[in-house]
C-alpha cells in the first residue's frame, strides 16, 4: 500500500483518475466510510479534472457492485453466486475440455487498454504460456492502432506523443484532427491556450464542438474524407511555397514518390470531395507554417475508419513537408485514449506481439521473452486473429468456443454490435472479469468480480509514454479479487508453477521490466522506487541510471537509417458511401460524462442525470426532411441493424451527417449501426463513418 500522508483527520493517496490517458493527478482521501476526490498539481492537468474526474469514486460503492463470482452451468439458468474456487474449478475444467475436444486456439482472451501494465504483461503471458493459444487481442485495436501503425511505418516507432503534453503550452499553432479535447479531456485543453490567443488554432472536425469553438479556424470535412484533406494541404504546402526543403533532404525519404500522389490532390479538387474550401485549406498551411511552434495532433476522427493507417500517415506526411517532427518546439502527436492506452499495446496482449513492444513473429524476440518466461520458444504460438475478427470468429466452426474477457464491454462497443453478442451467446463458455454487471458480464456463464484502481496497486503509461505509478488507497470490499490473482488462479489450475504468475503487481513489473529489455519500449530502467520518488520517466528507459526519454526524434527517428519516410497513399473514402436508401453519413464519439461503453458512468448518479440517454445531433433542415424535431424519438437505421436516439437539432450540423455517442446500451447502441470495415494494416473498424437514414421511431410520426 503507499505511504499515505496522514493528516489529523484523514488519509490522503496521491494517485491518477481511472479514466482517459490524460491521467490527471488526484488525491484520494478516504473519511470513515467514503472517499474523496481532489484535483493534485500534475504535469497533464495542473490541478484540473473533468467532471468524470471528480466523481470517480463513486463507482467504487456503486450499488451495483460485484463481490461475488457468480456461474450459471445452463443458460436456461438464472446466474448463481459462488465460491471462488468453485468459480475457477469450473472455467478451468471448462477451458480443459474445450482445449481437449477443439485444440488450444479454441479458448481466446479479450484484453483492454485501461489495464494497468503488469495486467496487460500478464493477460499477455497466461494467454500463450498457461493457454497456449495465440486467440488474444484487446479493445486498443478500436482505439489508436491506426495512429499506431502509421507511427511505426512513417517514424519507425509508435509513442503516442514523442513529446511531453507540456510542451504544447508554447505553441503558436496547433493543427488538431478529429479530436474533440474540450470534452474528451478537458484539462488538456489549457496546454492549447497560448495557441488559441495567438488565433493559432486549427480544428478539424465535421462537426461544430466545443473544441472547434475555439478554433481560429474550423474545417468541416464530411467524415471520411480526411485523407483527401490532407494530401490538398499537402499539395498547398508545396504549391504556396511552405516546404521544408532542407529539413526534408536532412530527415526524410521518399518525398518524391508521396509526392507524385499529393501533386493529383490540388485544394480545389479536394474542395470538391470534402466540403471544405481551398481558402481554408491555405489558410490552414499558412497558418502552420508562419508558426515558429507548430504542432499536428490527430485522434479517433481521423483514424477510426477503413483507411485509418493511411489517414494517419498522411497528417504526419503533411507534418513532415512542414519540418515539424523532431524540431524542438514543434512535432506530431496523436492523443491516446484509455487510461493506459499505450502501455497497453507495449506488453504483449495484442495478437501480433509479445513484451517490450515486439513482433511475435521475430524469431529473436521469441527467443529473448522464452527465456523469461522459462518456457520453449517453439512452444510460443504464432500470431491470432485481430479484436473484431476474433469477436466476429467466435463460436464459429473454425472459431475459438471460449472467451475470457478482462476489461472492455464489446456488446456495447463493438461495431455491428448485434452480430457480436449473437457471436458470444453462440460460445460454449465466456467469462468476464469485471467490477459491475457490465452489458457484455450479462451474457456471461461465469462473472468474476475483480477490483477497481483506488483498491490496487499498478503501474499505467500515459499519453506522453511517461510511466505512473497508482498505489492502493482503500481496501477493497469483502470477496473481490485483483485481475492478477485471477490470472493466477486459473494458470494454476491449469496446471502452471504458481511462482510463474505472481498476484503482487511490483513482482510482476519486476519481471516486465526484464521481458521489455532491448525492445522497443524498453521498461528497464523503470523501478517503483524511482515511480514513488516521484522520477519522471519516458519510455526508453534502457538503465536504471537512464534518465528517460521525454522527447523522442530529436537526432534521429527510430528506423535503421534515422530519417522518417513519407507514406505514399491516396485517397478512398468511406468503405460505405451513401445511397438512395442510406442518404446521410453516420459519425460517432463521445460526450463529456460518460466514458467508453458507459458501463462505469452510467452508473454515476450525477452523470446519468447530466445525460441519461442517447441522442443524435442533426441538422434543423435533415431533421424535418425525415420529419423529426427537436427532442423526438428517432431511428437511426444502417444495413448492419437500427439505433434509437432523442433528436438534437444543431443548426451548425452538416447536412449530409449526423453523429451519435456511443456510450449507451441496449437498443441505444451506436454500435447497432456501425460498419466493421476494417484498415487492412491496424484492422482499425471504421467506427467515424457508415451510411445511414433517419426516420421517426413509432408513435413519433407528425
Ligand atoms: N468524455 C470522454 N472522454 C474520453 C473518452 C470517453 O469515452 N469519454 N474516451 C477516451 C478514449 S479511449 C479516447 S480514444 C479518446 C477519444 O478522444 P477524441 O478523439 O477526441 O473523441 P471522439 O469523440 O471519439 O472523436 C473526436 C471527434 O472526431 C470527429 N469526427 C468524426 N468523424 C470524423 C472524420 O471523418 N474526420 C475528422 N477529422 N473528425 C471526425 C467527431 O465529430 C468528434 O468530435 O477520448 C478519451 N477521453
Ligand atoms: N461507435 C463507436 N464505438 C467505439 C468508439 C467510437 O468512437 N465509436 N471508440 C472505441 C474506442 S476508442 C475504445 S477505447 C473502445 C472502448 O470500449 P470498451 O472496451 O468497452 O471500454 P470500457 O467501456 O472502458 O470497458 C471497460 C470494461 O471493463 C471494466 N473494467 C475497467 N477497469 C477494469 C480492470 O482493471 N479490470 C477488469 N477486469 N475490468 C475493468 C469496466 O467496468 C467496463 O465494463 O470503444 C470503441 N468503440
Ligand atoms: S480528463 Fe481524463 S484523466 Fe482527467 S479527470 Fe477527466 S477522465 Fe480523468
Ligand atoms: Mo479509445
């Protein structure tokens, strides 16, 4: 447990939020029975939280929380609270028979990018040593894999900002993509001030947000066409004489070839294509260029889509032709999400990796992570499938027939999430670790309670790279256990030297730090000691005398000859363009209170009230042609399935689309309509577009 300050009257915990990547500082205090939340001067918030922030602990006493495991052994049958033994005897003696009837790749694991870094590392480990199954992914591959993917082919690394957040604070212009920070993380928007005064703000977004409010400039792409956007700037860029020659002759290769494609995209015709004029589009470069600061950020709007890795590349080209990445004081970033968005793409629960950010398929890396986990490198699977074509296998004949999910709720925030709970009821076993009755533990045969961040100990890499370290605060209650105890019991069961999948978060960072060695993400150096000193520390951290790795690129990018490489790709647009009967273009993201699938916050009293339900924003004009008005009931209906959302009419709304959050369940689900078309490099699903109609649910036809 940490040290906790004790002052007269209370306890207090320095700790971090448990939602987004932002990570804010909080203390934690716990007075007789409950426990407070206060905002803590850090780096990323400054003393500021979000309203999700300030009311994190009240999912800690929901009364919905779980304290028992609970198993139904029929799924006529109503689930049962258990024992924990007989909990994991029975998905152990399940998980035998399954391996036993249809081989080891039969039972899969489903991860997520809010674990803490040890759990990843362990979800990581139990899958391909004590399951040996190769069927393990997680909800990050929904998240930033787009971003990611076009990180490691254009710079040669992915860390979502090679930068710390606080060298944003001296910017004169920033370029944000598809990011929406005024209300997906509000205290970063005070990193963004300076550019803002100085009118150096670039939003865009097709939509009119908070964030775009404070933009000098927003241009209002219709969805899915930022690909398109970018090469226009791009062509702008060389056309208006704003290219970085010498930084692109000094750092960079393959201009020519990107070029021979951006040279087809002038302003103009990309005007055509996107909606957004070719003025802006100028105004936009030049004002990125004129700028002695310069940053282009990008998040879910511009990678969420079936192009996502090319998208991607294509705003960090446009941030190369300008010389930004690596010049002091400028750069590209992309915003993380989850809480531990990045750590949990480093330690080995994606599909295609292993530890330290390795390839699984690198006979070197095998070897070096073998011989850590004291097994055979042969006896390490192979690669697995992707998250939605996992969930999108399940039960099927070539399909794995069990699940174990710790940390996401797909039946929420799957795309064509219909089809994904048909998938999971359609398994012989799936088991979901959670702290509530979350969508997706309904549908579950066996639930684990687990426990929830203030109660365990753990360690979680934020949007910067930089590693934390959140203690326990409170006890947890009676009867629930950490997702590392889970781990272990069932490894085991199975069979497994207990030594080998420790329950103490510190012993299994120990060994983490050893499996990241030499990798990419290299954890080395990293101790909790130097975490509770209050070092801070940027991945590569290669030495325990290494100071971390703040700022990356400033010498070199990460590929064998240093110099970045521009991405030649070209536009596409939507997997799903609209037709007669699916006119309007269908986007989607997020609200301030809620989070994710919502499985926590709308649990929240405050928050559920705040926004208790789902809605859709639509223009005034779009609306009354489906013969909608403000606060009616509406369908929103897509080949994959119908959503229901309460009509907002927003009169800066493209007429062509409208967007939906996706945090709501049952028949609100935005996933119900959502097309799992998916990147062929990051397997992102194009969660930011698919064609849709809007039509008046029953009874609210005028
Ligand atoms: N309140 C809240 N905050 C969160 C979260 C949450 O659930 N709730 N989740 C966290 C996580 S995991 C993530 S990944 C981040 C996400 O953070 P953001 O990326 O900021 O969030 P989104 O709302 O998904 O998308 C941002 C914007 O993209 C726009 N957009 C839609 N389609 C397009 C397009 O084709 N092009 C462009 N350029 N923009 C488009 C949307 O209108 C939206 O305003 O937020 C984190 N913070
Ligand atoms: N339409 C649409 N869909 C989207 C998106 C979008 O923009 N549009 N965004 C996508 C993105 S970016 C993301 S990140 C995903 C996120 O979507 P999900 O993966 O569903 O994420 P959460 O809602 O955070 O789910 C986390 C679940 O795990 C539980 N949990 C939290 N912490 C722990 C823990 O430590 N251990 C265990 N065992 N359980 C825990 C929570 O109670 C909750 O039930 O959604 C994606 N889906
Ligand atoms: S911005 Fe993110 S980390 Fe900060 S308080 Fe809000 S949800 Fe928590
Ligand atoms: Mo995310």
């Amino acid at each position: 447990m940490a040290e906790p300050l004790t002052t007269s009257a209370l306890t207090i915990t320095k700790t971090h939020c448990p939602y987004c990547a932002l990570q804010c500082g909080m203390n934690l205090s716990s007075e007789g029975g409950s426990v407070v939340v206060q905002p803590r001067d850090f780096p990323t918030n400054r003393g500021g939280l979000c309203q999700k922030g300030w009311t994190s602990a009240a999912v800690l006493t929901t009364p919905g929380r779980l304290t028992q495991p609970l198993l139904r052994r029929s799924r006529e049958a109503p689930p049962h609270p258990v024992s924990w033994d007989e909990a994991l005897d029975y998905v152990t003696e399940r998980i035998r028979d399954i391996q036993r009837q249809r081989g080891l790749d039969a039972v899969a694991l489903f991860g997520g990018g809010g674990l803490t870094n040890e759990k990843t590392y362990a979800l990581g480990k139990f899958a391909r040593v004590a399951l040996r199954t190769s069927q393990v992914d997680y909800n990050g591959r929904f998240c930033m894999s787009s971003a990611a993917a076009a990180g490691i082919r254009v710079f040669g690394i992915d860390r979502g900002l090679p930068f710390p957040v606080t060298d944003l604070d001296d910017a004169d212009a920033v370029l944000l993509v598809g990011g929406n920070v005024a209300e997906t993380m509000p205290p970063f928007s005070q990193h963004l001030r300076r550019a803002v005064d100085l009118g150096g703000l670039v939003v865009i977004d097709p939509r009119r947000t908070a964030t775009a409010e404070q933009a000098a400039l927003h241009l209002q792409p219709a969805p899915g066409t930022d690909l398109a956007l970018a090469l226009g700037m791009l062509h702008a860029v060389v056309a208006d004489g704003h290219l970085d020659h010498d930084y692109i002759s000094a750092r960079t290769n393959g201009f020519e070839e990107m070029w021979r494609i951006a040279a087809q995209w002038w302003p103009e015709r990309v005007e055509r294509v996107t909606g957004v004029s070719a003025a802006d589009q100028r105004a936009a470069v030049r004002l990125l260029a004129r700028a002695h600061n310069a940053y282009v950020l990008t998040a879910r709007g511009a990678e969420q889509h079936a192009s996502g890795a090319d998208t991607a590349s294509a705003w960090i080209n446009l941030a190369l032709a300008l010389g930004l990445p690596g010049r002091p004081g400028s750069g590209y970033g992309c915003l993380t999400g989850q809480g531990n968005g990045q750590g949990g793409r480093e330690h080995g629960q994606k599909a295609d990796q292993l530890p330290g950010y390795r390839k699984i398929d690198d006979p070197a890396a095998r070897e070096h992570v073998a011989a850590v986990w004291g097994v055979d490198p042969a006896e390490l699977p192979g690669p697995g499938r992707s998250a939605y074509e996992l969930l999108d296998a399940l039960g099927g004949a070539d399909g794995p027939r069990a699940l174990l999910v710790f940390g996401s709720n797909p039946v929420v925030s799957a795309p064509r999430a219909a089809h994904v709970a048909e998938r999971l009821a359609a398994l012989d076993l799936l088991v979901v670790a959670d702290f509530v009755l979350s969508e997706t533990a309904e549908l579950a045969d066996v639930v684990l309670p687990v426990t929830q961040w203030a109660e365990e100990d753990g360690t979680l890499t934020n949007l910067e790279g930089r590693i934390l370290l959140r203690e326990r605060a409170i006890e947890p209650p009676q009867g629930v256990r950490s997702d590392l105890d889970v781990l272990h019991g069932l490894a085991t069961r199975l069979g497994q030297p207990a030594e080998r999948f420790p329950t103490d978060a510190e012993t299994v960072f120990e060994e983490l730090r050893r499996a990241s060695a030499g990798g990419v993400a290299d954890y080395s150096g990293v101790s909790w000691e130097r975490l509770r000193d209050g070092e801070q520390l940027h991945w590569p951290v290669p030495a325990v005398d290494h100071p971390g790795t703040p700022r990356l690129f400033l010498d070199r990018f990460a590929h064998p000859d240093g110099r970045a490489r521009f991405a030649a790709v070209n536009h596409r647009g939507p997997a799903e363009p609209p037709d007669a009967d699916f006119p309007l273009l269908a986007t989607t993201g997020r609200v301030l209170q809620h989070y994710q699938s919502g499985a926590q916050t709308r649990r929240v009293a405050e928050l559920a009230k705040a926004v208790p339900e789902s809605y859709v924003e639509v223009h005034p004009d779009t609306a009354a042609r489906a013969g909608l008005a403000e606060g009616q009931l509406s369908r929103v209906v897509s080949r994959r399935g119908t959503a229901v959302a309460r009509v907002r009419v927003v009169p800066s709304m493209r007429l062509d689309t409208v967007f939906l959050p996706f945090h709501f369940a049952g028949d609100q689900r935005a996933n119900l309509v959502t097309n799992p078309a998916l990147d062929p490099i990051s397997r992102m699903p194009e969660f930011k577009v698919c064609a849709v109609r809007l039509e008046p649910a029953p009874g609210e036809e005028s």
